[in-house]
C-alpha cells in the first residue's frame, strides 16, 4: 500500500466520535533524505494508540508525546526534528535529514464538521485540498482549487510560508479491459506504483484467481463493468484485447468519461480502423486523439513485461503533465 492508501483521516474520525481523542499529525516540510514525503499522516488517540507513520520510525515516540499534550492543550503545534544519519539508516535510507510535523488536535485545532466533510470527500473519489493557516488557525477544505499540486500529488506550504496545503486525490485505479500476458505483468507493476487494478474479461478462463491473483476481477461485459465501476480524472484505462467486441464498448465509455489515460493495445494499422469506428459513432477529432495507441512510450519494447513498462510509463508521463 502506498500513502495515497492511507485511512488517518478515517482513523482519527472515528478515534474522535468514540470519545478517545484523537491527533492528526502530518509532515509540513523535509530537508534531506526525510523518511516520509510531505503530507504523510500519523493518528494518534488519546490512549495512545496510532495508525499511519510520519517518519518509518525515527521521531513517532516524540510526536506521540506531544500530540497528547496538544489534545489536553487543545490548540495546533509546529514541530522540528532532526533524523540522524544511524536513525535514517535504520529506516533505509543512507543518510539523515530534516523534518517539520504540524499536530493538530481533532475537535479543537480542527473542527469535527471539518474532519467528517474531508473523510466524506475522500469516500466519494472527489480531490479536495486542505488548507490551514498557521498564523491565522483557519482552515478550510477547497474544491477544484491548486491545480499543480493536485496533478502532482504534491502538498506543502505556499510561498508565504504559514499557508500549508494537504492535497487529498482519491487513490489512482487501473482499468484494464483484457486479461492478457501484457495485463499480467502490468498490474503488480501499476500496484507497486500506487495503482488499485481492476482486470474486466468476460472470458473467465483468462481473467481467473490463478492468472491474476489478489486482483479484482470483472466479468461482465466491458462497457457495464466501467459503467458500474465509474471513470473519474484518477482512472487510467488501458485496452488490451485487439477485439473490437471487447475493447470498443469500454472505449466509447472511456471517451465520454475523465479518465486520465485511454490507452489501446494495436498497430498503427488497427489503431486507424479504430478511429474510424470511432468517428462513426459520432467522436470528434479532439476526443479520439485522447486515446494513447499504439499503446506505451516507444522504447523498443520486446514482449508482454517491456510493453508493460512501456504502458506504465506512459500513464506516468500523462499523469504528470510530461508528453506522453
């Protein structure tokens, strides 16, 4: 699992409606090889309990003392620690680095309606910003706003340097349509990279437990499965059966949808008549070039597991604003 996995803001919620107390401690700024990126989240209640981590282990035992005195105190804290060089190496990394934890207590610093509307956002697949001013104590959830930093996955403080934002995207998912030899070595790939696959097939001899196991597996036909599984700006959908039967229904769903990546596996030739098809149902110009195909980065790629990569680093550089 990756951070953008993470159920902190869940935790203390809830931590905070049973009447334990709860702490959200999150990574504000690093220097150096920090353990954990910004925005990383820590909860801890107030029996001292704690779910998530700031730093793999080096500061948590200092952040857990001072989160249960700014729940008793009832008001936010800016902390600074040093990871040395035998700490960092005992998280893995090879040297040491800088870290500032802000610890903002549930129902005081931040406000129960507050915390419920940002877990209610996050269970909704919608990207929300959490903005707090240091200086002020405002804080505020904001919608459709920091752009960059949503593409980017990338929370910090602004240029005033009291205004931190918390950037909270729904997880990355991966549709792929085709349980073929190039989906196999894809999604544990995409899973490493912070992905959540689904593989659609109706054929179930090919999209079986065996082929691809701890994976969800769909199969219903394509264009019921995304319908039923919704395409949003989070979702890569990736095309991998060569058979218009298949690949098209999800393509045509995929076109109509936010989706961030379309991708089909084809020739130039195959991809031709894909469009084709596609302006017949009635497409614009504008709409199927969204559609990445030949599928991947040209690389040179031989065999289903180069291709994957190829696939992957396409959807990265899509992702992350890079030509694709």
């Amino acid at each position: 699992m990756t951070d953008t996995f993470d159920t902190i803001p869940e935790t203390a919620l809830a931590w905070h409606r049973d009447g334990r107390g709860a702490v959200l401690a999150t990574v504000v700024q690093t220097w150096g090889s920090a353990p954990r990126r910004v925005g990383a989240q820590l909860a801890i209640s107030g029996a001292g309990e704690i779910a998530g981590s700031v730093s793999g282990g080096c500061v948590e035992g200092a952040v857990i003392v001072e989160a249960q005195e700014a729940l008793e105190a009832g008001a936010h804290r800016l902390l600074e620690f040093g990871v040395s060089d035998d700490d960092a190496f005992a998280v893995g990394l090879a040297c040491g680095g800088t870290i500032r934890v802000l610890v903002e207590p549930v129902g005081s610093a931040i406000p129960e309606d507050l915390l419920a509307e940002l877990v209610a956002a996050r269970e909704a697949r919608q990207a929300v910003a959490y903005e707090v001013n240091l200086e002020s104590g405002v804080r505020r959830l904001l919608h459709e706003a920091y752009p960059e930093r949503m593409r980017m996955d990338r929370s910090g403080f602004e240029d005033d340097g009291q205004t931190f934002v918390s950037i909270h995207n729904p997880p990355l998912r991966l549709i792929v349509v085709g349980a073929v030899h190039i989906a196999q070595a894809l999604v544990p790939m995409a899973r490493i990279a912070g992905y959540d696959p689904v593989v659609i097939d109706p054929r179930e001899a090919f999209a079986s437990p065996v082929r691809f196991p701890d994976v969800t597996l769909m199969h219903d036909w394509p264009d019921e499965a995304v319908a039923q599984l919704g395409l949003d700006a989070r979702t890569a959908l990736v095309l991998l059966t060569h058979d218009p039967k298949l690949d098209d229904p999800a393509l045509e769903a995929g076109l109509r949808a936010a989706c961030f990546y379309i991708g089909a596996l084809g020739s130039t030739r195959t991809h031709a008549s894909r469009v084709a098809r596609m302006k017949q149902e009635g497409f614009r110009d504008d709409e199927i070039a969204r559609i990445h195909g030949p599928i991947g980065l040209d690389i040179g790629a031989a065999g289903p597991a180069e291709i994957a990569v190829s696939i992957l680093a396409q959807m990265t550089a899509v992702l992350r604003g890079r030509a694709g």
